[in-house]
C-alpha cells in the first residue's frame, strides 16, 4: 500500500460525533492511540478528563483519523478559547 492509499483509506470523524457513542465503546476507540515520542498527546487522548472534557465545555474541537478497523491513529485539537493549563 502507498502512503496515499493509506492516507485515503483514513476516515476523519469529528469527536463530537462520536459523543452519542456508548462512551465505554468511545474510550475504547480512544485508547488504541499510541504515540512513543511524546506521551502528553497520548495522555491527552486516552484521559476522558482532557480530551472529552474540553470538547464538551467546548473549549477545543478535535479531529479523528480512524482506519478501516477503527483504530485511531492521529488527531489533531483547536482551542476554541485560551487554555489554561
């Protein structure tokens, strides 16, 4: 497979979409996430007081990349406010 039909084969689902999901099933999809060189992008992904908190007080917008099986294999967030951290 090509790095193109790969990145076509990806589907882009916002979070927010998700959110109707049974949010055990969400949190499952969430934590197949991994990424070794830097654990706070993981962190913020797989922690439901991060990533689905903000998305509901709606501070951030974030973006799903999934693959055919589900997996989630990148993500991106935009601050919608200012975070404080």
């Amino acid at each position: 497979m090509t790095t193109e039909q790969f990145i076509s084969s990806l589907t882009l689902i916002p979070l927010r979409d998700l959110m109707s999901v049974e949010e055990e099933k969400l949190l499952n999809i969430l934590k197949t996430f991994g990424c070794e060189k830097n654990k706070d992008l993981e962190n913020f992904i797989k922690n439901p007081t991060q990533a689905l908190r903000f998305e509901k007080n709606q501070t951030t917008r974030t973006y799903l990349f999934l693959d055919e099986n589900i997996n989630l294999i990148a993500y991106f967030t935009i601050a919608l406010k200012v975070l404080d951290t």
